[in-house]
C-alpha cells in the first residue's frame, strides 16, 4: 500500500498540522546504546516507560525497539503501549521519525528526512546511523502511509510550527555547514516551504547552550498556540543561557507570523544549571567512535522539550525548585489539559528530553 | 493495547475460521538463509516475490524481514505489498506465525503456539530458533491483536481445520516424540479444542514421503470446504508415496466430519519425483547445525500446498506433465476462485511450498 512520492506536500496540499492539534498516536524507540545511556540504559528505559505509560493514557503509543531489546522492551512497557521491531542506532524519535502531513480531506502522508546523525562524519553524535535512516521509512509501512523522501538533512527537532503556515527554527542548526552545506539559506527555507507546506519562517540565532544537536530549536522555544510562543530563560547575566534567550527573545519580540500577527511571547525560567556526575559519567561505555559525555559537562535542561498529547502535557522536571514555576505556567498556557510532571534526568543525560524522543502521528479525517 | 490472555480461546467463544472465508490479508517472511536457500536467496526471493505480488492482486499481504534484508526486499517487491521488520530464523510463516481465531461478533485473536523447528534439538532443521519464537508475539502487536499464548509445540502447517469443528492432522507430525512427548494423544487432542475451538479431529497416518516437517498435513492433504477435502496421490504403486496415499485415503473414506458427515475425498496426482540436482545442491552453503540438502534428495513435491486466497487460489507448479490437471481439478473444487499458477520449485527446494510461507489473517466483524 505505502507509495513513494516523487511530488512534494506542498504541490499535494499537505502541510504539517501543529502538535496540539488531534493526535492518532505517538511513535517511540527504545533506549539501550550503552555510550549515551548510563548502566546499560536500565535508568533511561524506565524514564521512557514512564513516559510511554503517561502518553498512553491520552493516545495510542508505539514504541519501536531492535531486536535484542524486544522481550525487554515488551516485559518493562505497560500492555496498553505497542510494542513493534524498528531498529535503530538510538532513540531520538523526534528526529529520526517521519513528519507526518496533512491535507484539507485529512489524508496523511509522511515525510522522510535525511539523517547524519547530527553533524555528519565531522562532528557525529555516533558510527554508523544507517539503521536511523530506515526509521521513518519503517513506521510509515507499517502504517501503510505514503512517503515523499526530502532531498536534504533535517531532524524533526530542529523545527516547530504553528499548523497556519509558520515555521520556527534556528539559524544555528538549520544554516549550520554540518548539515546542508550545499544549499542556500533562500534553497532551504523552499525545502521547509516544500515539505512542511509552511509560508513563512522565524529564525532564531541560537538554541540553548551545549545543547549538542546544534541548537535545536525544541528546546529552547515552541508554539503553544497560534499567535503565541514560550521560551526558556534565565535571570542570570553571567549564565552562557542569558544572551542565547535574550537574543532569542528579541527575534520574537520583532517576528510576525505567517499571517502577519505579532507573537505572545511566554518565558519559563531555566533550571539551575546541572552537570553530569563523576558517578553518572562512569556508567557509560566509552566508545571512540561516539560522542564523549565527560563529568562535568552542563546540562541543557529546559522545560521547553516538553510533549503535548491529546489532552496533557508531558514535560520534564529535574528536582529544580524552578519546577513548580515552569508547571504552573504550562498550565495557564494549556488551560484544556492535564499537565504530567516527569523526572527526566535520565534523559536529559542523554542529550534531549520528553519532545526529542516522541513523534506524533496527527489523526486523519 | 494488544495482551497476552491466560484462559483459552474455546473458553472465551473463539475458533479459528477455514481458510477459505473472508481475510483481511496475508502474512509472509523473506527468504534469507544461505543454508536453506541456494545462491545466497536470490533465486527463492524472486519466488517469493512472484507469491507475494500475486497475492496482493486479492488481498493485503506484509512481509515481515530481518534488518539486514528489509532494503533488499522492500526494493524487489511492488509497493502495494507491506514490508516490516519481523526478525526470524527462516522464512516458513505457516509454521512460526499466529493462527488467528475468531468469535461469532468477528473479533479476532492469535495463538502463538510453540516453536521448536520442527523437533527440537535432536531433529531440528537449524539453531538456533529464537528469533522465529516471537514472530507470531510481533505480527499480533503490529496489528493490536491479543495473543494466547498455547502451552504446547505446534506448527500451523500441521493442521487444516474447516471452521466447522473438523481439525484435519497427521499422526506422524502430532505425535511425534520430538513434538510434545510429555502429552498423550488425549492431552494433544484437548490441547487442540481449546486453542483452536475445534470438536472433532481427522487423524491421517503419514504425510508425504521425504516430509522434512515430519509429514505436516498441509502437504498431502486440506479441506476445499466443509465435507470434501482433496489429497496428493499417484498411481505408481512402486512410489513410496503410495502407500502413504493410500492409507490416508482409507482414513478419509471411514472418517465423519464434526457435523457427523462423510467426507468427499478429491484426488489430484503427484508431479513426477524430482530431485536436488548437484547444482542446486551446490548452491547452498553447509552449515554444521543445519539439516543437510544433499543432491539427489527426493523432494516432497505435492499440488495440494495451496494457499487460498480472497477470490483466489495460489497453487504450486514444477514445470510437471501433470501441473495441467491439478489446475484443473482445483478449478473445478474452486469454481467461484482464479487458479494462479506459480513456478514453485524454488520454494520447494527449501522444504515447502506456497502453503507453508504464507498464512492468512481472517477479516473481522
């Protein structure tokens, strides 16, 4: 049944609907690399059980998991979440997974992004990422979804938008030369318009600080409806974060979207900065070939990677004293829904958090 | 969503349909073993392909595929076919896959029997077998389909029901020691009405000659609907196969069906005895834990391991002076069906036919 399309979304009608719009399900993988997952991923995977089993009471989940990991997988997930084969090289659903589109009838398609892992042979987050790149090829025949394959890299948490025509990014990850260097910052705001069916974009400079996918911007900013926007920050002038937000901050204050309204701008106040602990660096395998996660290297924790589900929000909390603040305001922004508090350590260990490691799949018509 | 159950299908009003009533689809596995399948697999998957594709002209077909392969077959199979990853030791879904069962408001369920490649450690046909263990698990979670898990060893091409409360089986396969030796022929036989909700079983004596499965029954012969089956016979008296022909014939001739009926028995002559030339046989690789595919070996070539599909029947040929009349007899047992005939000796030289890699998923209420 699944086609590949030669045509794009946009020349089709389709679009990328936003996230709080109605969900048919969300798509996971499984954690178990043991040089980004401390302990053998024994910690991670029960955060990202807890996570599966919190979106589970508001949308159908299906986590993917190689091979060696599916009894595991199976006997750790609460029945109710799906548990299917999708080998992949880790666990960032967000970025490996199909965008799925949408047109005005409520068909979807999904759309296939290359994949370098986050930098390409130079600067890679692992070796090799061949299995990551069949994600989204993968989820979409098993749904028996039609794919347009997107000529160039991009990861899904590279980009937010609001389902009315506008895209948010950052100029740090999306005109980064790890990615596209080929093309244009004009040929890859097409490539966005083409794929996403989005008319108009808003760059940000910068994503949060050590933030090791390049600045991806689900983490330093999203919409939580159209015409309004939250973003992390902090008080403190001499945090590296300050003059990231500040200049995020002042892009939106300036920015107009796709249909000429000023933005709402939110802001959640940054945790207080973590590093990773002797004890927590030493439960990774050190593997030349990946990414190295020193002790004492910062955090990017933010409250902004957070996932919204049919009536909830799942966002990270980090045992902050900011948490209650960062709650309380997701609650006056999403006054419809539930908002679900998760202790996400494990996973921002890992270098994302609640939003890196879904993909919602909108529901059809 | 999908759970495993602990009481039994019987018990909670579920049988398992005939064949011949309505699917939803059909489930296949990709040929891949070096040792089962001569020149690497190439010659097999295109058979494969042939089967797959003509099926789909009637009905949904996924083929489940190890990673290493899953860009291979998605590349040789026409996008109307389904590709998913479904790792597995061999590609015999008949054997490994779910046996789904139905109530009367069409809900259905699987069984995931046990597998131990046909005889366990002693006589199996390769180690290890852990991988096919879970096929029938994974194609119920993609679906989100519950699963009874049957506490006993059986393959699905060692049984033919015809949803009216008949099982058709052989003595040789069913009681074999290298089965369920613990169970006596009564526990096998209670074992059979509570997973598959049948009442009465037809024992035949033998499958065919040189049956590498133990004579599973799909081989030599099935019910083409309730009260007439059809059976692999030849009129050479000095062929092995005669007697085993003939003794199921007269278990045929003297059995009722579940209703009480005598049975019309339909016959259809055996293909001329062929064998693993040295070419073929060269073709394969030795492997110590495998069972041996020497040249010279008599192969179990029979017309009867069809598959019945929506609107069709897929039946084996082999380039046979007497392919023309099975198609005939089939044609005349299927009047309101199209006979595909498929050039099947590819998969027969791998130890089964068109029966054994395909296996139906009835459609739902």
């Amino acid at each position: 049944m699944p086609r590949r399309l030669e045509s794009t979304p946009r020349s089709d009608g389709y679009h990328m609907p936003a996230e709080w719009e109605r969900h048919d399900g969300c798509w996971m993988l499984w954690p178990q690399r043991r040089d980004t997952w401390r302990d053998g991923g024994k910690p991670a995977q029960r955060a990202f059980v807890e996570v599966a089993s919190q979106i589970a009471r508001f949308e159908r989940v299906t986590m993917g998991v190689n091979r060696d990991q599916y009894e595991n997988a199976r006997a750790m997930l609460p029945p109710q979440v799906r548990v299917v084969e999708l080998s992949n090289n880790d666990a960032w659903m967000r970025d490996m997974g199909a965008t799925f589109v949408i047109n005005e009838q409520g068909d979807l398609r999904g759309v296939d992004w290359r994949f370098n892992a986050w930098g390409g042979l130079d600067k890679r987050m692992y070796f090799p990422w061949d299995q990551d790149q069949l994600v989204a090829t993968k989820m979409l025949e098993i749904e028996g979804i039609d794919r347009y394959a997107a000529p160039f890299i991009l990861e899904g948490g590279s980009i937010h938008v609001d389902g009315e025509g506008t895209l948010l990014t950052t100029e740090q990850c999306l005109l980064h030369p790890n990615r596209n260097p080929q093309l244009s910052r004009a040929q890859i705001e097409q490539g966005l318009a083409d794929y996403l069916g989005i008319r108009h974009i808003i760059w940000l400079p910068l994503g949060v600080y050590e933030d090791e996918t390049d600045g991806h911007v689900d983490n330093i900013c999203c919409f939580t409806r159209a015409g309004v926007v939250v973003m992390t920050w902090t008080d403190d002038r001499s945090d590296p974060q300050y003059a990231r937000s500040a200049a995020a901050y002042e892009a939106l204050m300036t920015a107009r979207d796709a249909k000429g309204r000023r933005l709402e701008v939110q802001k959640i106040h940054q945790p207080a900065p973590m590093t990773m602990t002797p004890e927590e660096a030493s439960g990774l395998d050190v593997v030349d070939s990946a990414f190295l996660r020193p002790e004492g290297e910062r955090l990017a924790g933010s409250y902004i990677n957070f996932y919204i589900a049919n009536d909830a929000i799942l966002m990270p909390i980090f045992g902050d004293r900011q948490d209650a603040a960062a709650a309380q305001t997701l609650a006056e922004l999403f006054p419809q829904r539930e908002i679900v508090q998760i202790q996400a350590r494990e996973i921002l260990l890992g270098g994302g958090n609640i939003h890196c490691i879904t993909q919602q799949q909108p529901a059809g018509g």
